[in-house]
C-alpha cells in the first residue's frame, strides 16, 4: 500500500513539474494538477493539502536527488573529478532547457513563504558543492580554491543562468563558457 | 523648455524606480506613478504613453550611464585596474539592497515583450564588461582571461544574486566572495 501511495505522490511531482516550469508558482491550481494527473479532487488532496506544499515537496526532492548522489559517489571513493564532469554536464544539460527552469515559479512561490524555506533550500545546494570541492581539494585533484568563494560563484551564476535564459537568447556558447570556467578553477591539469 | 521636460522625464523615472522594484512590472499601474511623481494623468502621458515605455526608459538609462562612465574612463586613460575597483565596488553596493533590484520587474516584464529588447539589454551589459576586460588586457593590467568567458560568469553571478537576494537571507559575506572571484580573476597582483 505505501509503495503504491508513494508511486502516485512522485507521479504527481512529475506531472506537476512541468506546469510549474511553464506558468510559475501563482497560476497554477490544485484543478490544473488533477487535469495533469487525472487524479480526483480528493485522490490529489490525500497526498497535498495545496499548491504551496505540493511545490515545495518537488523543490525538496530536487534536492535532496542532487545531494545523495554526491553523498553516494564520494562515500563509495568516486574521483572527485568524475563527479564534478557528471554534475557540470548535468548542469550544462539544465542551462539548454530554459523553459524547464523552475526560476520564474521558485521567485513568485517565494513571495508567498517565508524565507526560512528558501533558505533551507540553498543551503542544501551550498553543501552540496562545498563537500565536493573540500572533497576534490583533500585528495589533490583540485586547486586549493577558496571553498566559500567559488561556491557561492557556481550556485549564483547558475542561478542567474536560469533566470536570464527565460527571458533572453543565450547560445550554447554561454553555457559551455560558465562551465569551462567552473572547470578551470577547479581542475589541476586543466591550466 | 526641453530642459524642464528633460527635467520631469528624469523626475519620473527617478520616482518610479522604486514602484517597480518593490512591486514587480505588472502590479504597477500609471495611476500608481501619478500618486508617486504628484504629476496629472494628462501630465505623465505626455511624456509616456505606458508602464511599459516607462519601464524600458528605466532599463535603458541604467544601462547607459553604466556604459557611459566605463567609455568615459577608458577614454580619458584611467587605469582599467581603478575602472575595475570603481566597478566592483558599486556592484557590492547594489548587492546589499535587495530591495532596490529590479530582477523581479524586469522577469515580468520580460514576459509581456517580444525578446530583441531584453536582448539588447543584455548586449550593452557584456559589450561593457567585455570592453573593459580587453582594455586592462591590453595594458597589461588584467590576466589574459578569457574574454567571453569571465563575462559571461560577471554578468550571471550578479544578475544571479539580485535574484536570490530577494528571495533568501544573504550575507554581505556571500557578496565580498563573488566580488572577490571576480577581481582575482583579473588583477595580475592580487594572486
């Protein structure tokens, strides 16, 4: 019973996904998720109680998939470069799909929450990085870089990324650049 | 005469700068900017025709000024390495009052016009930057960066922070990070 509930929440969080992505945060029902799921009023409202949650439970599991499978790959002693090329690719995968950006819904659903989820939220991402660039500096595959600094660098440019693409043409050639530059600030052999 | 109507023009743009910031693009109705500047109806219109025009106006002469003050110094010789502190410095000040950036107007207001505008937008921020960095390049100044590429990361971390700026709690210690990132990047004796 629960892996069958469990099935049907994360079905939800992906067919809600997309909605999100496309209308933001404000326009979007609790009607527009039951038309996206074909669940009854009351079927979706046995796994959220609201927009606000629901939004929430997609922004949490985002997340926390980015950061287990950091977690994972250094706790089984992948090379902390392998690791950084999976995410800068995945990253660059991200920044040619604007309109899957969750930018324009994360600013207006933040309008309506507190800040504490919002912080919360980055402060996953800055754990994120920073573990893995302390990991990469400890066995000598990075630059002893200022952890601080270039993670703040990677969250924000990214971020800005994902913002700017929405709302103008960016080449390719933009995206490779920012993760050429993430490359090269970490990478020993790169310079 | 024209400078009176100059005058009222910059008075407008100066009084609902703020309107926007604070309220996004779509809330902000002329009536809005009536109340704010004291003008009449027939006053404001005369010189826009709506919050759209106004907000553009707002946009361009940002941007302009910005671009104007780098043109300036590196034709009168100024050093690229004090362009470049003057620069980061304002750029640390703009990131310290969330309250007073545009980003969420210029996101709604993105989505009301067609995209060569906010391209345009764009263009004049990296021909600014990028004008720069080829300046202090050339005298010797500046690393031999990649042009393109430190751009692009300066013109997306900090649209990335005015973002994020307002919708989490940001240090200014995340701030002098990033501007940090950026003057390493570039100045020969900061490494």
């Amino acid at each position: 019973m629960t892996s069958k509930k469990e099935r049907t929440r994360e079905m939800i969080l992906e067919a809600a996904y997309p909605l999100f992505a496309k209308e933001g945060f404000n326009k979007i029902t609790m009607k527009d998720i039951c038309d996206a799921t074909g669940l009854s009023r009351g079927g979706l409202y046995s796994h959220f109680p609201g927009t606000k949650e629901l939004f929430e439970a997609i922004l949490v599991r985002i997340q926390e998939k980015e950061e287990m499978n950091f977690q994972k790959e250094m706790a089984a002693g992948m090379s902390a470069t392998e690791i950084l090329e999976k995410a800068l690719s995945l990253m660059e995968e991200e920044m040619k799909q604007p309109d899957e950006s969750l930018s324009l819904a994360i600013y207006e659903y933040a309008g309506s929450v507190s800040q504490p989820v919002m912080n919360d939220f980055t402060q996953i991402g800055f754990d994120k990085w920073s573990s893995l660039i302390q990991y990469g500096i400890k066995r000598k595959e990075f630059h002893s870089v200022d952890v601080f600094e270039l993670t703040n660098v990677i969250l924000y440019v990214y971020q800005g990324v994902r913002m700017w693409s929405r709302i103008t043409d960016m080449t390719p050639a933009v995206f490779s650049s920012i993760i050429n530059h993430i490359r090269k600030e970490l990478l020993r052999n790169e310079e």
